[in-house]
C-alpha cells in the first residue's frame, strides 16, 4: 500500500513497518511496536533522537510573534516586513542587532520579551502533536531560538510536555543557523549528532540543523515546501500518524 506526503512517497513493508521513500533522496523507516514509534531509519542511518524547535514545530506562535515584532517595528521605524523576513528561527537578540545597532540593546530586549510574555493569543499545539509524543518513545528535546522562561511560557499555554533539558538561546554563544544548538541538543540526550533527526519549520533551522550533522525533517506551517527543495516535508503530525 503507497500514500504520498508532498513528494515523498510512503509505502507499507508490513505491520511493523513504514517506509518514506524518495527517489532522490533514499529511505526513512519508522519502526514501530504496540503503536509506538522506539526506531528511526532515514536513508539508512539509525535514529535515537530526535530534536524539535518550539515555535512552528510544537507550537504556532505565529499570531503572537508577529504581534511582538509589529509593536518593537512601531516603536522603532524599522519596517515590520523586513523583520519578519528576517527573523523567524534567530534569537530575538541577534534581530534586534542586525536592525537597531545603535540602540541600547538591553533595554530593547527586554522590552520585547516584557511584551511577548503578556501576549499568549492564537498559541496552540501543532496538529497532532501531542499524539505524536505520546507514541514517541526515543529520547527528545527542544531546541530554541526563544529565553527558557518564554519557551516554558508557551509550552505551557500550548499544553505540551516540557522535557528535563530545553536548549534555549540563554545556552548558546551562537544562535541559528550555527549548529551550536542542536550539537547541545544532542549531548542534552546523550546520543550522536549523527543518529539525531531535527524537526524544523524554518529554513534558518533546517540550515542549523543539517550543519550539526542530524539528519532533518521540515514542516510548512511556517514557510512553503518550495522553501525546502531538498527535505523530507511534512505538513504536521497527522500526516505521519495517518501511517503509523
């Protein structure tokens, strides 16, 4: 039996078994036992990890990140469009540099974050998220561009499960797409970079994660798959429980 997600095609081996399978690209296997997901294989590589990034990966945000950006763009005549463009997957901090340099940098930030914790509108679990975790049984974490105190912020709000060890820009010298992050990510769980796959919306996140070395799934709640010509694609997580 074959199903189709974007371009991948998915084919059943047996009931143990599913299969995405490109013709340019390889294999990915999802091995599962009792309805739950305890193996990966993409394009031949064992997985034991897997990695996600918060905000249009586990969450959308998109409503309240916007809101934030449109007020600082007011507050500072930077045009909105251009931050947005900009800034979805980098760390506030590194936004706020590129755009305002000769502002007091601290203050700026802070503003931002004073705002965005008041602002929870729209925050809503990714479709079929929290049915994903549950069958999810291979170690995983978060990888965040966002401070620790609004990524718990917004994983509270959205309802999801928040892992022991977030990695979060307070913890990083370089935010994405430095692969800084998610090589943290990896030794948070104890497991090769190598034999981690990075589950991104964005393509500054796909970069990050496929220059740590993981192996990286995109998913277009955020950007277009055109934005992401050489990943496996998914639109959210029901499509890969449609299969499991």
């Amino acid at each position: 039996m074959d199903f189709y997600v974007h371009n991948l095609k998915l084919s059943q081996d047996g009931l143990n078994c599913i299969g995405f399978i490109n013709a340019d690209w390889g294999r990915l296997k999802m091995m599962k036992e009792r309805h739950f997901i305890d193996e990966l294989i993409i394009d031949g590589r064992p997985i034991h990890g897997v990695l996600f990034d918060m905000d249009g990966t586990l969450l959308d945000s998109g409503g309240a990140v916007a809101s934030s950006w449109k007020r600082w763009s007011e507050r500072t005549g930077v045009s909105f469009m251009a931050i947005m463009e900009y800034s979805h997957g980098r760390p506030a901090r590194d936004t706020i540099q590129f755009f305002a340099p000769n502002r007091d940098f601290e203050v700026e930030l802070q503003w931002l974050l004073s705002y965005e914790m008041k602002d929870d509108e729209g925050i809503a679990p990714i479709p079929g998220i929290h049915a994903f975790l549950q069958r999810l049984r291979l170690p995983w974490t978060i990888v965040t561009s966002a401070s620790a105190h609004l990524a718990r912020h917004r994983l509270h709000v959205a309802d999801l499960p928040i892992p022991d060890r977030i990695v979060t820009v307070e913890d990083v010298r370089r935010g994405k797409p430095d692969p800084e992050g998610y090589l943290l990510g990896a030794e948070a769980l104890g497991v090769p970079i190598e034999n981690c796959v990075v589950i991104e919306d964005s393509p500054i996140g796909i970069e990050a994660g496929t220059r740590a070395g993981a192996q990286v799934i995109a998913i277009t709640t955020t950007f277009p798959a055109g934005r992401f010509a050489k990943n496996y694609i998914i639109r959210d997580y029901h499509e890969l429980l449609r299969v499991l």
